[in-house]
C-alpha cells in the first residue's frame, strides 16, 4: 500500500466510524437492546482509533519511504476494522452470535499491526 491510498482510506474508516457511532445513537437507540447497542459502539470505538493509526502509518510511510514494513502495517489495521469492527456491527445488527468469533481475528490483525510498527520505528534511524 502507498500513502495515497493509505490516507483517504483512513480518512473514509473515519467518515463511516463517525457516522455509524451517530446512527448508533440516534438511529439504533430504539431499536437494539443496551447489549447489542454496546456491542455497536465497540465496534465504533475500535474503528475510530484504528481509522487514527492508519491516518498516522500514511503520514509516516510519507516520512519514512525506506521503511516497507509499514505498508503491512496499513494492511494490518484495515483487515483488523473489516475483522473486528465489522463482525460486531453484523452481530449488533443481526444477533447472529457466531459472528462474535470472527472478532478475535480482527484483533489479532490489530495487535500484529501494532507489533508491527513499534518494529519498524524501532528500526529506523533517528534523526538528530
């Protein structure tokens, strides 16, 4: 991945993250249970601080050409919102509780991104 794809799909997670945490609690108040609608709102938080990493990984992969590796971490973090995030919102909106095993994988996306860029800023040489 490249930073001009990197960022505005940052930009999007965060455009979604926002607009489904508004419907949550606007538009799904009434109709799911305080379980599902917290399950909801997991889904957004978790969304809105990866959506943040990325923007962050985009505007490093900016600054650290050299460093490849955060390209996996950009691919990390998006299949870590599709996993995680979007598994819950299916479980919330449907109540098809299998979905909540497909969660843990988002998870483990998320953590391996994370491994993954504490690697690649411990790597890189510091500017002095």
């Amino acid at each position: 991945m490249k930073p001009r794809i990197v960022i505005p799909v940052a930009a999007l997670s965060m455009l979604i993250a926002v607009a489904a945490g508004a419907f949550g609690a606007h538009g799904l108040k009434a109709v799911l249970s305080a379980e599902m609608l917290a399950i909801w709102q997991t889904a957004v938080q978790y969304q809105m601080v990866h959506g943040l990493g990325l923007l962050a990984v985009g505007i490093l992969m900016q600054q650290w050409p050299q460093a490849k590796r955060l390209a996996w971490v950009a691919i990390a973090f998006v299949v870590g919102i599709f996993l995680f995030s979007g598994s819950l919102y299916l479980l919330a909106l449907s109540g098809i509780r299998w979905l909540g095993a497909v969660t843990p994988l988002g998870g483990v996306a998320f953590l391996a991104g994370w491994l993954l860029l504490a690697i690649s800023a411990w790597q890189h040489p510091a500017k002095e």
